[in-house]
C-alpha cells in the first residue's frame, strides 16, 4: 500500500509540473509558476514536510534521509543541532516545521495560498459581520493578497466586497478580476489600505516566516524565495549583508519561546514580532506608528483538501485585533497549498491613480 508521504510527493510533484507548463504560457514577468529558483529543478516535493501533525505539535526534525528527505536519501545541505538557539538554525526550524521546505535542496518554495474559511465574523464600519464566504489567494513571491468577503450585518443588510493589494497598489473590486476584461466588474482604487493590507500579508501564517528570513538576509522576499535558508543566510552573511531579523528567548510555564523581530516588507516603519511555540506562531504583533495590530494563531494542521495532503502547515483559528479591538475572528475550512496559479494583475485605472 502507498503510504500517505508516498503518494503526497507523487501528487505534487505532478502539481508542480502542470505549474511549470502554465506559468510558462500565461505567468510571464509575474514569476516562474512552480516557485523554484531560476535555474533548480524541485526533487520530490515532498521533502521537508514535517512528521506528525494534527492534535499534537509536529515533533522537531530527527535526522536525515527516510526521516527528512522524504525517503529520496538525501541528506540536505543543513542540519541544525538539536536545541540550537541561534537565528539560522530557529529560521530553518520554522519554515520547516510548517512543511515549507521542499526538494532534496529543503528550499523554501511554497509560492501561494488558496484559504477558504468555515465561519468567522469581521468588522464593517466598526459593526460585526457574520461571514458566509471568506476566501483569500495569496502570491508570495509576486506579492499579492486577495480577500474575498461576504457576511451579513446585525440588521441582516448583505455586505460584500474584494479587497486587493499588489505591489504596491491597493483596491476594492466588486468581483474577482474587477476591469480585467473590459466593461467586466469596477475596481476602485484604496491607497490608504494599502499598509494594512500588506501587514496582513507579511504577517500571516506564511508570510511572517518569509518575511522574517528576508529580514534575516537582508533582502526583499522576492529575492530571498526558493533558497534553503541556512545556506542564504551563510551566503548573504559572508558578502557582508546587514540583517534586520533578531532573535531572543522569553521564558513562560511551557518553557522558553523564540521571538523574532523583523520588518514588515513594503510598510516604512513596522515592525513584527513573532512569538513561537514548537516553532510555530502562536502570536505575529505589528507597530506601526501609533498602531498596534496583533495576530493570534491556533490548531495548525495540513488543512489541505483530504485527497492532497501535503504536511504543509496553516493555522486553523485566525484572530486580528488592531489597538485592542478585534477586527476579524476566522476558522479555516479548506486551503490549497501546492504551487497552484494566483495573481493579482493591477487594473489599469488602479495604475493610473496611483500615478
């Protein structure tokens, strides 16, 4: 019988295949689809992947091979000492304790997003929103975030909108896609959303991991994507980069946690600090200004469809509260980690104002 891994890697290696062909006949400058560096081949995609999930927390990385390299023997180019404290070795944990790191390489290529959550509420002009649909697609690598809402207010009035952020433009659009196709949806452009959506981007379950090894090389994400991030941080360390990340410990009753400061890519100014429990988030916390938004995330699990699971890690409680307010409460359904296909090409009329 083919074992669950077994048939993972197999799935996803096809995934990432069909990605490859895709991106190379519609994703143009917007990336190279399977999310590899130029150049580099994914092995196994499977690789990586954390062992042991679900109620408990995935156990720490426990040697080589059969045990983390996916049964393709190899060993990878970096292996941290058990209870290391250092910046590289907490950095390469996280990403791969949230099944991040992929091929023999243990590269850092999970590209995109497709979340769907099950309920939740948010706030509407400072009123409370019982969710009915709340879908995000995220591109990491050509940042971008889509949030796609539709809930009902406490007087039953239907409230729906698409928030987007790409680049750096930020815009409303009545439905996915809004001025893509001529006389097709209105996209109304929001400059002022844009820091916050960006926030929400490079501190999300994902993304702060990215954004704090960016910070860490002293690079942009887009820069520092696909790369083992033990041997980016020995490279970008030895050509003299100047990192933004920090490490220290805190002490609590489970123990000691790791907390990562680093800067929210794209947002002069802000600065996010992680708190991680098993080396997974249990807190991102954003200042920005006088604004203090706080991330908290639960129940982590390969939310992904039961038919593709792939030990690829996301939280399955979301809570954002901004200076102390609670401003969106969401439990994850489904989500769809795999390379899959997501932009958010900027309308032309968004460019335009945004000129």
């Amino acid at each position: 019988m083919v074992d669950r891994r077994s048939l993972a890697i197999g799935v996803l290696a096809v995934l990432v295949a069909t990605s490859q062909t895709v991106a190379g006949q519609g994703q143009g400058a917007q990336g190279r689809g399977a999310g590899a560096p130029q150049g580099q081949t994914p092995r196994g995609e499977g690789a990586g992947a954390p062992r042991g999930q679900g109620a408990g927390a995935p156990q720490a990385p426990t040697g080589r091979g059969g045990g983390r390299g996916g049964g393709f023997g190899d060993a990878g180019p970096f292996t941290p000492e058990a209870g290391a404290k250092d910046l590289k070795s907490v950095l390469f944990n996280w990403a791969w304790h949230m099944g991040m790191l992929r091929s023999g390489a243990e590269s850092e290529l999970v590209k995109t997003l497709d979340y769907h959550a099950a309920s939740g509420t948010i706030q509407v002009d400072g009123q409370p929103c019982t969710l009915t649909k709340y879908r995000v697609q995220a591109n990491y690598q050509v940042p971008g975030w889509r949030t796609q809402i539709e809930c009902v207010r406490a007087n039953k009035q239907k409230y729906s909108n698409v928030e987007t952020v790409s680049g750096t433009y930020a815009w409303d659009e009545d439905i996915p896609g809004a001025e893509l196709v001529p006389g097709k949806g209105k996209a109304t452009p929001r400059p002022a959303a844009l820091e916050e959506r960006l926030i929400r981007l490079w501190a999300s379950p994902q993304g702060a991991v990215k954004a704090a090894i960016a910070g860490a090389a002293g690079l942009p994400p887009s820069q520092s994507f696909g790369q083992n991030p033990a041997v980016l941080l020995e490279r970008q360390e030895k050509a003299g980069a100047k990192a933004t990340t920090t490490l220290t410990w805190q002490a609590d009753k489970a123990g000691e946690k790791a907390v990562l400061t680093f800067p929210i890519p794209g947002v002069e100014g802000a600065m996010a600090t992680a708190r991680l429990t098993n080396y997974l988030p249990d807190s991102v916390v954003v200042t920005h200004g006088t604004d203090k938004t706080e991330f908290v995330y639960g129940k982590f699990a390969d939310w992904n469809n039961p038919l593709f699971k792939i030990e690829a890690l996301y939280a399955g409680t979301i809570l954002e509260r901004k200076n102390g307010t609670t401003v969106r409460n969401v439990t994850t359904k489904v989500t769809e980690i795999g390379q899959i296909y997501v932009i958010m090409p900027v309308p032309e009329s968004v460019r335009k104002a945004g000129k």
